[in-house]
C-alpha cells in the first residue's frame, strides 16, 4: 500500500447521537461536514455526492475527488472511545496506507479556535485517538487538531475538567469562534491533501 497512491482518508471524531451535536467533543464531525460544504460550494468536488450509512464498517461514508486525489471521508457511528474499530476497518477495506489517513479530532489543551498538524503523536489523553492507536498498533498517522479550550478559562486559576466540558453543548459565542477559524484549518487540509 502507498501513501502516494493519491488515495487519503479524513476521519472525523464524534460520539453518535442528537444529544452530542454541537459539544466540543463532536468538532471532528462539524468541520468535515462543513468541509464537504465548502468543497462543493467551491466546485472542488462534484454537487451530487452524499455520504452513505456503512452499517459493515460502523461509518457513514463519502468518497469523492479532490484534483486527481481520491478522498474517502469518515464518520464513525461507533463512540469516541471505539473509534479505532472504524478506523482500521476502513484502512483494511481500502488498502490504504497509514500516511494516507488524517484524523481530526478536538484537542483541550490547545485553546479554542487554534489548530494543530502533527503526524505520529501520542494520544495525550484523547481517548478516541487512543482508540485508534490502540486498533492499529502504531501512532503513525496524521492528526489535525482543534483546540477548544475556552479563552475565558485559564489553568493557572483552577483545573479544566475536560471530561464534563467536551459533552456540553457549546456556547453560541464558542460555536462562533470556531466557524470563524473553519477558513484557515481548510487552507491547512488542502495543503496536506495536495502535498502529501
């Protein structure tokens, strides 16, 4: 399998569920859907494309093209503690190499709004990613990571207990900050779908 195959996958990280929709924690979710929006709206990808329920691989998916690179998107219907049962199912049905899969996932210690590319890191407590680290016995993958730690919160006056706050609806003020920054991390992704 090779990477440069122009075959990629991009994950986003969630937990199913209306409960969930707009938590810190479902941000993987929110920005590939927003993506699949803005590649269409720029005719980077074709206007009929839908995701498709994958009930064998507990994913929705939607492949498409991006230039000359086939893109399969991922949503796992599994929760974020199980993501590594998608994800390497998905890998295994495509036959594709672990440098071909980036997997956007929100990321607490890093305040809201920032972003972050990092290839084969640990899961530093995200335990999604460590799910998936855990499923494919290696940490050699890309990551893009959202920060959404709140500015109004500071660690030097008191701990952030990141456990209660990725599960709670975000604020609307929040939901903000973070569609505002949407632009620049899809600057950052076409980069990597383009050069890597």
């Amino acid at each position: 399998m090779d990477s440069k195959n122009n075959k990629k996958i991009i994950v986003g990280l969630n937990n199913p569920g209306k409960q969930y929709d707009q938590t810190p924690h479902n941000i993987g979710k929110i920005f590939v859907e927003w993506l699949i929006e803005k590649l269409i709206s720029d005719q980077k990808i074709e206007t009929g494309v839908k995701w498709k329920d994958d009930k064998k691989n507990m994913a929705k998916i939607l492949e498409t093209k991006v230039g000359h690179k086939d893109i399969i998107f991922v949503l796992p219907k599994t929760f974020m503690n199980n993501s590594g049962q998608t994800v390497a199912k998905i890998l295994n049905y495509y036959k594709i190499d672990m440098k071909g899969l980036m997997v956007v996932h929100d990321e607490s210690d890093m305040l809201i709004g920032k972003s972050k590319l990092g290839f084969s890191h640990s899961a530093a407590g995200h335990r999604g990613v460590d799910s998936i680290i855990q499923s494919l016995k290696t940490q050699s993958f890309w990551r893009f990571r959202i920060g959404i730690r709140p500015i109004d919160i500071s660690e030097s006056k008191y701990q952030f207990k990141a456990g209660d706050y990725v599960v709670k609806k975000m604020t609307k003020e929040n939901q903000k900050i973070l569609t505002r920054n949407f632009e620049k991390f899809y600057i950052d992704i076409m980069r990597w779908i383009i050069n890597s």
